[in-house]
C-alpha cells in the first residue's frame, strides 16, 4: 500500500512524487488561489483534458496545449469550427480527444458569455463568498475525490454550457487554482499558500 504521509526528506504532500516538473508544480501552482478569469479557464479545461489520465501527462503537454489552442484564449477558440477541430486532432502534441476539443469550443462560448454577464472569476469565487476553503488534511485518505462544493459548480458549470466538468474534474480543479487548499498538514506550502489566501 502506498504511503499516504507527507515524505519525511521534503515533507510536501507526495503526490508529487519526485519528478522535477511535478515537485515545481506543486511548491509553486497547486493550491495557489488564482483570480485571473483566462487562467482559471484554462485550468478548467486542461482538467476536462486530463479525465482518465494523469496530471503530471498534461503538465508534461502544457506547453504544447497552450500552443495549440491559441494561448487559451477564449475570444479566439469561441470562433473555431470544424478546420482547427481536424488540425488539432492532428497535434501529436496534445490529447487528441475530439469530444474534448469540441468540448474546449463550446466551453470557450459559455466563458465570454459568463465573463460578460459577471466575470468568471467572480462566478467561480462566490460560492466561497470569495475566500478560499482552507481544509486540514492530515494524510491522503483525508482528501475526498468531490464534495457538495465541488458538486454545485459542477451543475452550475454544466447549466452554462461548459464540458468535461464533473464534480470529480471540479474538484480537482478547485484544489489546482486555490479555492480549496487542499496541501497536507505538515507540508511547507501549506502555509505559504495560506498566507496568500489572506492577502486576496
């Protein structure tokens, strides 16, 4: 059975392992409350890419993901049709899913019409009455796959047109962009993202 304790040499949670792009990952994004509307939809996105696989494959494709769909920037992908569907599918580069990438153009469309009616960062944060949900998880098993939280933006998400944002994806999406700290008890970047939920 694996460890579920903090690793004893760095003390950061382990689900980073030991990779060097993973270890940077979490001691500078993962749990890092995040405000900027594109940001927070990219991350949405690339957690819908990253359904049945794992998040260290999309950190690795990062690069090329954000080459790929223009910067993740949705006033562009909105516009996209059936050609950039066909060219990205042809993109050993990333996660050539056509439902996803499909989904990833519908999702931009449901972006600008919530960024216009009230900003997606601001839909995203008042379900916490904008402050991030500071848990205290001593192991692993204290972390859940979803919650009632990560449920209610999911079905929010899904009335709004948005894809590939189940209460699972939501989940691990709110712990990636900070609006839930979900960093073990013990581990260095507990506190420092603590103390940056304080400032926002």
């Amino acid at each position: 059975m694996q460890d579920s304790t903090p690793d004893p040499q760095a003390g950061r949670c382990p689900w980073c392992g030991t990779d060097p792009l993973y270890v940077t990952y979490h001691d500078h994004e993962w749990g890092v409350p995040e405000r900027d509307p594109r940001a927070l939809w990219e991350k949405l996105i690339l957690d819908g890419f990253q359904a049945g696989l794992s998040w260290i494959t999309i950190l690795k494709k990062r690069d090329n993901f954000r080459a790929a769909f223009a910067g993740f920037d949705p006033a562009i992908i909105a516009g996209w049709g059936e050609g950039e569907v066909t060219r990205l599918l042809a993109d050993p580069g990333i996660i050539r899913h056509r439902g996803k990438i499909e989904g990833t153009i519908r999702s931009a469309r449901a972006y600008l019409a919530v960024e216009e009616r009230e900003g997606f960062a601001p839909y995203l944060w008042k379900h916490l009455d904008g402050q991030p949900l500071q848990n205290r998880p001593a192991t692993m098993r204290d972390i859940p796959t979803e919650t009632p939280l990560s449920q209610a933006i999911s079905k929010q998400l899904k009335k709004d047109g948005f894809t590939f944002c189940g209460p699972t994806i939501v989940y691990a999406f709110l712990q990636a962009t900070g609006l839930v700290n979900d960093h073990l008890l013990g581990c260095p970047a507990r506190a420092r993202v603590a103390a940056m939920a304080a400032e926002g």
